[in-house]
C-alpha cells in the first residue's frame, strides 16, 4: 500500500497553474523528499493533501481511501510554514492546547510521549519565545506528533539550521520511521541533508512531477568521476580527452566521467610527461544531479 497516490493533480491561482496534471506515489514507511526551485508547486501539493487548500481537479488518496475521509484525515499531522505556538506559553503549554483541540485521550501521557521523541522532554517548562529556530522546529514536529500520524507532512523544517540542529533533526526523522512505522513527506533545498535520509525521492518543475525514483536508484544514476590536477591542466585536459570519452575542466580540477581506473589515468598522464599533484575519486551527489536534470529540462 502507498501512503500517497495523487494522480492529474490540477490547482490554479488566478487562472495559472501552480499545478498542472502532478502525479506522485509515496510509499508506506518511506522519507520522501520532495525537490523543487521555488515556485514549482511543493507547499501547493502539501497544502492540498492536508487539506488547507481546494483542488481543481486530479484524485489524491491516502492510504488507499480519498484523502476527504474522515478517518485518514485523523492519521495525517503536518508542519507548513510555521507552528502557530503562542510565546508566552511554555512548550508543555502550547501542546496541550493542541491535544485539547485534537480531543485527545491522556493528553499529558501523549505530550510526554511527543516531547521524548523530538528530544524535548527536558525543556517542556521553557517559554516558546526562548527557543532557538532548532528547538521551534522541533516544537512543530511535536505538534504534528500528537495523536501518533500515520503520516507526516513536513515543508522546509531543516531551512536555517546549524550543523547540529539538523543533525538532530535527521536523527529525529529516521527515528519517527524506523521505530514508529510513520511515513515522512518532506521538502527541502538542503539536498545535502536530504540525501542522507531520505529512502525515495520526487523532483518537481512548474507543477508536475519529471522524475520520481528510490535512493538506491538515485545511488544508481549519479555518475562516478575521478577527480586530477596537474601542473598543467589545459594541456592534460586534452591529452586525456584523447584517450577518455568524457573528461572535463570543473570548478579548478579535471574530470574524468565513468572511469574507476586511476592507475590507468596517472600512466597516460605520466606518459604524457604530466606531474600529478592530486588524484581522487568522487561520486555526484543529489544536488549535482538535481542541477544536471534541471538544466537538461531547460534546455529540451
């Protein structure tokens, strides 16, 4: 079973379209980032699967029913935008008015429950205007918790952190799949961080989905290359160019696509009376390739 399927997803402002026919599938368990530039519709489609907006036309369904129905809506949290807390209340404070307006049963039991889970527990007494950005962020994670979703629906919760800020929160997203059975719909520019959580991915432009593929296909897809410096690198770029099929002058170095075998490399820069003063092998990562695949679609 899909946790999402969303089929023809059709949604206009004012006569244009921020989508236009979107089709995504979004497997149960899964950390599905959600890539695209600014403006190609990934708030629009969150915004339409929680609910906050009104489509035009296309089928969404959550866990096989239509995502209308009560029951599926109560097994759906999110965090769009902001967390909506009051700052004056206490983190504790604040999640109990949402358990209040959620009808939960033991709201105290599940706030502890929600807090442990977002490695808050400590600091449930902390007024929400002392927060940091991490910590607000987490807040809103904990909010969307309660009631334990089946689904959670996150819009850009890594944006601004520091380096330990989303190491936790990476840590806190691969727990609430792992060991909550939750499924993680999340956006993000941060490709980086992205990649090392997330298990599939979806890239949209101007409202439609152009690929959808796991990270073991995405492992699949990014080219290996070897990267070399010599002392001359305009005359070793077209030396190599003429036994290599595609090597490249990149960003101060060359770049040799597709080829594992640097001994084989050095020997024809050797004996080609090249000094090699660097040589190492790299793999393109998901914003290397997300760029790759933009400017592909730019330019068909």
């Amino acid at each position: 079973m899909n946790a999402i399927e969303i089929h023809g997803l059709k949604k206009s402002f004012r006569g244009l379209y921020a989508l236009d026919g979107l089709d995504m599938t979004v497997p149960v368990g899964a950390i599905y980032g959600f890539i695209g530039e600014n403006g190609s519709g990934k708030s629009t489609t969150e915004k339409l699967i929680c609910g906050h907006l009104v489509k035009d036309s296309g089928d969404i369904k959550l866990f096989g029913k239509s995502y209308r129905d009560a029951g599926v809506r109560a097994r759906v949290g999110a965090l769009i935008e902001n967390t909506g807390c009051f700052p004056n209340s206490t983190i504790y404070q604040n999640l109990m008015m949402q358990a209040i307006n959620l009808n939960l049963q033991n709201p105290d039991e599940e706030i502890q429950r929600v807090l442990k889970i977002v490695r808050m527990d400590d600091e449930a007494q902390l007024k929400f205007k002392k927060c940091s950005l991490g910590m607000k962020q987490r807040i809103g994670i904990a909010m969307a918790l309660l009631g334990d979703p089946a689904l959670l629906i996150l819009d850009e919760p890594i944006n601004g952190l520091d380096t330990d800020g989303m190491r936790i929160m990476r840590e806190i997203l691969v727990d609430i799949t792992k060991n909550y059975g939750c499924t993680v719909l999340i956006s993000s520019h941060i490709l980086g961080e992205l990649e090392k959580i997330a298990t599939h991915y979806g890239i949209i432009r101007q409202g439609k989905m152009i690929q959808e593929l796991t990270a073991a296909e995405m492992e699949g897809r990014c080219r290996t290359f070897t990267t070399v410096k010599t002392g001359n690198m305009q005359r070793a770029l077209a030396d190599l160019q003429k036994k290599f099929p595609d090597v490249r002058l990149e960003d101060g170095s060359l770049r040799v696509y597709d080829m594992n075998d640097t001994e084989a490399i050095v020997r024809d820069l050797l004996d080609n009376g090249h000094t090699v003063q660097e040589i190492r092998k790299n793999r393109i990562g998901l914003e290397e390739y997300y760029i790759e695949l933009m400017s592909k679609k730019e330019g068909a």
